[in-house]
C-alpha cells in the first residue's frame, strides 16, 4: 500500500494481492483514523459479500474468485469495540457487462485498487441494536 495525506484525507493505492478491508483497517489503526468516509474503485478478485437476513440476524456470503471492476466502494468508518471498524458496500461487474452488490466482507486487489479516506475529527460509534442484531452507528454520542 502507498498513501499520501492531504489535510484530513488520505489518498490510498493498494496494491496487486493485497486485501482491502485489511489494509485500510490497519491504515486507521496505524494513523488513528477513528472515523470517517472512503470511496474507491479498481479491480478485485477473491470477493467475499453478502446481504443481511433481517429474520434470521445473519449475512448470507456470496464468493466472487474471478476478477471483477469494482464500480464503487462506499463504506464509513466508526469506532467499535474501541476500534476502527469499516461498513463497506460494493458495486462490482463482470466481462460480461453484469453488475453485482452488497456488503464487502473482504477481497483482493487484482490489478488495481484507489482509494480515497476522508478523516472527520469526531469519534463516531457503534452499539448492537438488539431488534436489528447489528452493531449500527450510535450517533447520541455526538
């Protein structure tokens, strides 16, 4: 990985075979980025995703080995369990036009990955929302 840093943003590349989630988890930890926003594009394999079952408080996974473009990457980043903690969703498409979606578990740079990190200065957080069984953004602490 190699990053610049501009003001409160940081400029990201990954690089070939590096994992993403990883990566920009470690990015926070590294340079106390506690919470904020990225967006990014590239292109991706080993892609783990999933959707929520609301029913069953459980993510059904989804693999992806091949390479896709990744036609967006939004997520937001807040501090859970007094760590950073990345909510990242995709947008993905393969050679044959095929767009897919959902919550990013993790994947892989396959060519390319470019990031953009905006850090905000107020800690955001995370609790379980019992009803939900997630851990969603507690905004009351602002």
């Amino acid at each position: 990985m190699e990053f610049q840093q501009i003001d409160n943003s940081y400029i990201v590349y990954i690089e070939k075979g590096e994992k993403v989630m990883d990566t920009l988890t470690n990015l926070c930890i590294n340079h106390n980025i506690h919470s904020g926003q990225i967006s990014g594009i590239g292109a991706v394999e080993n892609i783990d995703m999933g959707i929520y079952d609301i029913e069953a408080k459980e993510y059904h996974h989804k693999l992806f080995d091949n390479i896709h473009e990744l036609i967006s990457f939004q997520s937001n980043i807040a501090l859970k369990d007094n760590q950073p903690f990345i909510h990242a969703h995709i947008t993905i498409g393969d050679h044959n036009m095929q767009v897919f979606g959902g919550h990013l578990f993790e994947m892989k740079v396959a060519v390319v990955g470019e990031f953009i990190l905006h850090s905000f200065s107020q800690k955001i957080y995370r609790k379980i929302d019992d009803k939900i069984g997630l851990a969603t953004l507690n905004l009351c602490k602002l």
